[in-house]
C-alpha cells in the first residue's frame, strides 16, 4: 500500500513561523510533524510515500531526501506556480501513486493514528 502526505499549504495561520519554513517541517514533541506520519506509516508497513509541496517545498525534499534514513521510498509532486488545494493535488499526483488504494494523510498536523 501507498500514501501519500499533502505538504503543500501555505501555513497561513502558523505565520510567522511559516514564512520561513514548510508547517510540515515545524517541530512538535523535538521533530518536524511531518516525520512523526512517516515513522508511523513505516512501522505499518506503509513504505511508498508521495509527498506534495508547494510552499518553500525544496526545504521539504531536503529535510527527508530519497527516505532511505526513514526505512522509506519517497517520491515528490511538486505543485507550481502554487499549491493545487487538497483535491488537485491529490489529482496531480494520481500518476505517482497508481491505481490501487492508498492512505492519505495531513503533513502538517500531529496525531497518534495507528496506520497499521
């Protein structure tokens, strides 16, 4: 099975904190929000990752890279010039994720979800 982790969104109400960097990267608990998703999925056996971004989004692909370190393989869908909203990026990744059900998960929240 896939998933994939919208991490896209501007990060509006977050501000100031986001100007400078993706709410997904933010830190909750001593790490980014968005690594609490991909150990969680990992431990599931959930281990093909896509990853949207718009919103300073090279700083999201530096921070997790290929997902190797992560037990993890991650591929990106960039959105640009501008995030796609929650359905079109979903739509614009659709090539990456393939034809067969996958989870898909906010990267920019934290909670406890057992994916397993």
């Amino acid at each position: 099975m896939k998933a994939m982790i919208l991490a896209a969104g501007r990060g509006e109400r977050m501000r100031p904190l986001t100007d400078h960097t993706p709410k997904p990267l933010l830190q909750a608990g001593g790490k980014p929000l968005i690594m609490w998703h991909i150990e969680r999925l990992a431990r599931a056996g959930i281990t093909e990752l896509v990853i949207n971004h718009a919103h300073l989004g090279g700083q999201i692909e530096t921070a997790l890279g290929d997902g190797s370190r992560f037990g993890v393989s991650i591929r990106y869908s960039p959105e640009h010039p501008a995030a796609l909203e929650t359905a079109g990026g979903i739509a614009h990744a659709l090539h990456l994720l393939g034809s067969a059900p996958f989870a898909v998960v906010n990267g920019d929240i934290y909670c406890d979800y057992d994916f397993s």
